[in-house]
C-alpha cells in the first residue's frame, strides 16, 4: 500500500536530494525519502538486537560469583600484549 504526504525539507536536504535524483542514484525523490527510511528503520533494528545483546550480558555478569570475577590484570592481559605488539612494530 502507498500513502500520499506532504514533506517539508530544509534547503540543504533539498539539494542534496534533488543531486542525487539528478545522479540517478534514485529514481525519485519519494524512491530517496523511502530508502532514507529504510536505513532508520534497520538501524533501530539492530539497536535493538545489540541492546538485548547488551542487556543479557550484563545480566550474565551479574549473576557469574565473585569468586569466578578476574583481576584487572588478568581482564586486560591480551589487550595489553597486542597494543605492546603494535608499538614494536
């Protein structure tokens, strides 16, 4: 289903979306406003996902006992090896 609107663009987001049909890049304006729309919609998507992602984790980690927490030492050991690496080489 398509639904017909009234949008409103400020000068800049009018040129630059008057180029990029005049590019050819989209075949009209509402094709470039649809696929605009599109990349939002996917970004919130795959916010979503990591936030999930992010949220299970921590309540992994609040879970997991003291007695199995690594020190800091041991947390950042790799990281610190690797960055050593990077400034020998």
């Amino acid at each position: 289903m398509t639904v017909k609107t009234t949008l409103s663009f400020s000068d800049r987001h009018h040129r630059f979306l008057m180029e990029k049909v005049g590019q050819g890049v989209f075949a009209s304006q509402s094709a470039a406003v649809s696929a605009a729309l599109e990349l939002m919609i996917q970004d919130e998507e795959e916010r979503s996902v990591a936030l999930a992602a992010l949220t299970d984790e921590i309540r992994a980690r609040v879970e997991t006992p003291k007695d199995a927490f690594l020190d800091d030492d041991e947390a950042f050991e790799r990281a610190r090896a690797r960055i050593a690496a990077a400034r020998e080489a």
